[in-house]
C-alpha cells in the first residue's frame, strides 16, 4: 500500500515547489497569494460551521470550491501548467453578484458606514472580508509579475462585496443591531 505522507522535508531550507515543480521561496508573491487564499477558505468554513441558513452554506461551499480553484492556479509555474486547471469563470462572479442582489432585497438601506460586531457571525464574515481584501492585494501585487489572474483578481474583489452583505444579513437574521460608525470630528 502506498502511504501520501504530509511531510517532505523539501520545505525545510525556506523553498518551495509551485505547480510543474519549479523551485521558490516561500516569500514568493505566489506564495503569499496562494497562502493568503488558504487562509480566507478556512474563515469561510468557519462561517459554514456556524451558519443556520442552508442557502447561505450552499453558497459557501461553492466558494470554497472556487477559492481552491483561485489557489490551484496562483500556484501554477507557468500558464502551461495551468491548462490541467480547472478555472474561475464570469458565472462563478455572476453567483456572488446574484447572491448580494437576494441578500440586499431582505436588508433595511445602509445609512452610515458599519463597524465589525455586533453577532458571533457578523463578526466571523468582517474577519473573513477583511481577509479577502488582503487576498485581493496580494493577488494584485503578484500580477505584476505574473499577469495571469484577472477572473480571480476579479472573483476575490466580489467575494469581499458579498461577505460585507452577508455580515449584515447575519446581523439582521439574529436580531442583532448594526453598529454604526459615528465619526468624532
């Protein structure tokens, strides 16, 4: 029987493999990218567990199907490594558009800007946007250098849009109040 084992030791000296087995450091702007988007999924699990809503879960898993697409491509070498890949598409940014759309027909307007809190979930969704902005950058950042990223430039962009709604369908939903920011000047 062969056993996958999760340690290689190739890690060890500060490199890693990306997709085709080409060799960088593990500060690499892909790296980062791809790190960043692994860290998001796992706040959007995180959402999922706690979530009531069954459509709200459905929507979630898809995007955590997405995210690991977003992923599975930033950590491909070369854009021939990425032709085995599967891709993030304009309907996949239809669906978090569609989403916002259904979720904002239940919410009351927004009238100031929000501060984070107020419910465990809206709390969770705000560290999971704020997340997903950092996400955005470093993709950003890395299509510098390796333009070829735009659709999941543009899904992270979007996905950050539908988690701020969804805070505040998770506060609506649960009873709780919108925090509103009050500035002091």
């Amino acid at each position: 029987m062969n056993e996958w084992k999760i340690y290689t030791r190739k890690g060890d000296g500060g490199k890693t493999s990306l997709l085709g087995g080409v060799m960088v450091p593990k500060h690499d702007d892909r790296i980062e990218a791809y790190g960043t988007v692994d860290e998001l999924n796992s706040y959007i699990a995180l959402l999922h567990d706690y979530s009531p809503d069954n459509w709200v879960n459905e929507i979630l898993l898809e995007v955590e199907d997405r995210l690991f697409t977003i992923e599975s491509q930033l950590a491909a070498a070369t854009e021939a490594d990425m032709v085995r890949l599967p891709v993030i598409s304009e309907a996949d940014i239809k669906l978090l558009e569609h989403s916002i759309d259904k979720m904002n027909e239940t919410l009351p307007p927004i009238t100031s800007f929000v501060l984070p809190g107020g419910h465990l979930l809206n709390s969770y969704a705000h560290i999971a946007r704020t997340v997903c902005r950092r996400a955005e950058r470093c993709v950003s950042r890395m299509n510098v250098t390796h333009e070829q990223h735009l659709l999941g430039l543009k899904y992270l962009n979007r996905l950050s849009d539908f988690l701020f709604v969804l805070a505040r369908k998770f506060s609506f939903d649960n009873g709780a109040n919108e925090i509103s920011w009050r500035p002091r000047v």
